[in-house]
C-alpha cells in the first residue's frame, strides 16, 4: 500500500478520538511525576499514549525598586517560571477516563483535558 492510500484511507475513516491534557506547574519536578502518573494510568487501562511532550516553559519576569522614594538605579529582579507538558491519549475508553478522574495529583498542578 501507498502512502497516497493510506492517506486517502485515514481521511475516509475520518478524526480518531482523542484526549488532550495539558499540564501547567511552577515546579518540574512536580509536573514530571504527576506526567507520568497520568501516562501509568492510561497504559494499565489499555490506551495508546503519545507524550509526555514539554513544551516551552514560559518565564515572566517583574522588575521592582527596592526603595520606595529615592535610588532608582537599585532594583530587584524576580522571575516566575511556568513549566508545561502536553499528553494525548488515543481513542480512549470509559475506563481510561473513569480512572483518569478518580487520579489525585498533586498541588500546584494546573490540568486542562480536550476531547
């Protein structure tokens, strides 16, 4: 088979159904095992998982006087950095998302889930 048929084949077949969790910490050690607690989970249900993917960590940083009335040329700098990790979760079945809601993970960690 070619790969213009498969093409062609996968179109007629149309979208698979897919789950997309993006994950958001301050920490990364944090988000790498609530990652891969939630990658665990979907195996031992018997999904087909891609990720974890990191995607670019977003810094922001803030610049502050650190006096109030005089000295402008002394200031502070502080950053925040925001850690991101992306997982996909193919054709999943009501037992991989029953378990995926019954999941504890940490504080701190920020999930988003797609259909």
């Amino acid at each position: 088979m070619t790969a213009k048929a498969k093409k062609k084949e996968a179109i007629k077949e149309g979208p698979k159904p897919k789950l997309r969790i993006r994950l958001r910490a301050y920490d990364y050690k944090v988000i790498d095992s609530s990652a891969r607690q939630i990658v665990d989970t979907a195996l031992r249900c018997g999904a087909e998982v891609l990720g974890p993917v990191p995607l670019p960590t977003e810094i922001r940083k803030y610049t502050v006087n650190r006096s109030s009335f005089v000295h402008k040329d002394a200031r502070e700098q502080f950053e925040m950095r925001v850690h991101k990790r992306l997982i996909d979760i193919l054709e999943p079945n009501q037992e991989v998302i029953e378990s995926l809601t019954n999941l504890t993970l940490p504080t701190g960690v920020d999930i988003e889930i797609k259909i």
